[in-house]
C-alpha cells in the first residue's frame, strides 16, 4: 500500500473514532521512537515483563522483542493496563532454534548497538552511554541475568550506579530508570529518533484499528471506497 491509500486509510479511520482520540494519537506518535530499543530474554515473571511493557509505552518506545527459549511470555493485564497494543511486540520462539542469535543478529544488522544491562562485568554507566547509534538495550532472566549466547552477542554492556548495600535492581526498575534518561538524552540531542512519517502513518493506522475493532470488515469497506 502506497504512501496516499495508507494516509485514505487512517483518514477513513479516523471517522470512526473520537476526534480527542485522534489528536491524542497525532501528539503521541510523535513522540514515539525506535533509536531505543529493548530485548527481553527469557523473563518468566509475567509482572516483570508486563511492568517493562508498560514502562516502554510511558517513555515512548515502541518495538519490544521478546525471546523465548526456555519461557513463554505471559501479559499480566492488571500490571499493564493496555499498554501492550500500543506497542510493536516481536517475538522469538522458533522451536528447537536459538532464538537469542536469531534476535541479536538481526537487530545488528539494522545498525542497533547490542547492550546487555548488567552490574557484573566491564561496563558503562547509564549517564556516560554513547548515542551515537541506535541502542538495543538486553534484559536478561530474573535469577541469572543473561545468557551466554546473550553475551557474545553485545557490544557492550550498561550499569545503572548504585550506592547502597544491594548489588542489583528489579528488572522492571532498572529498566524504567535506564529508558527514563537514554530518552531523556536523545531528546535533547541532534539525534533523528522521531518515527519517519510513514512509520507515524503506520502506527497510526494500527493503533485506529485496535479502537474501532474488526479490522478484516473495516479494510473491505476500505477498498470498497477505492473502487
């Protein structure tokens, strides 16, 4: 679908829902960004997840890519409360396949930075990581963190600094405070973040059919108006 049918599209979208629901996606597409990304690899408590989701949502993130070798993602909807359909969601579960490489490669191969968040190996502080490149930022498992494959993968890893006696953060927290200031600092950069115009028209459109619903019956009235 060529660039002016998908702007028909949203427009005949639009005509469906609330003109403050129209303005509320206009002003939140363009703050969304894919210069940050996150990973999550087999994160087994559903709150955990669900809380990055919602965090993600907040700060204007758009694509999670979920992995899922030894654990099935599962949404905790009292945790999330919708954030989840506002968002691009990636999942990595071939069966008998390495699942973890086949996430990393190919985020490497769209210019992302691969950074494992970790206190326990040379690392760089969360104020002093360089973003001159978009940044794929990897959350590992509750109790082990990442995985061996995780690692060989990056390119670096990432610390939020702590002071006090305990030597690591909930991964929903560190998550919320990491995207906090990476999207903080893009923001007041030179750095292109923003979404292309044509990646805001297709959020836009996605975003319009989850309110209106039935969207294989939408797209055939569509069409119908094409003719």
């Amino acid at each position: 679908m060529d660039f002016e049918t998908k702007q028909k599209l949203k427009d005949f979208l639009f005509q469906l829902i609330s003109e403050n629901k129209q303005q509320k996606f206009s002003d939140t597409v363009a703050g969304r960004t894919r210069y940050i990304t996150v990973v999550l690899e087999d994160l087994y408590q559903s709150h955990n997840a669900s809380a990055v989701l919602r965090t993600c949502d907040c700060f204007g993130v758009q694509d999670v890519h979920i992995i899922e070798n030894a654990h099935r993602f599962q949404i905790a909807h009292e945790i999330v409360r919708g954030a989840s359909k506002w968002l691009t969601i990636q999942k990595y579960n071939l069966p008998d396949s390495n699942n973890t490489e086949i996430c990393l490669k190919s985020l490497k191969n769209k210019g992302y930075q691969i950074i494992g968040t970790t206190p326990h190996i040379e690392d760089t502080n969360l104020e002093e990581m360089d973003l001159t490149s978009p940044i794929a930022l990897v959350f590992g498992t509750e109790k082990k963190g990442l995985s061996t494959e995780a690692r060989k993968h990056c390119d670096g890893y990432m610390k939020v600094p702590m002071y006090g006696f305990t030597e690591s953060l909930n991964i929903s927290v560190c998550a919320g405070i990491s995207l906090h200031h990476l999207i903080w600092k893009i923001r007041q950069s030179n750095i292109s973040w923003q979404l292309s115009p044509e990646e805001q028209l297709d959020l836009m459109i996605e975003w319009a059919f989850q309110v209106t619903g039935n969207r294989k019956q939408l797209k055939a009235e569509f069409l119908k108006t094409m003719i």
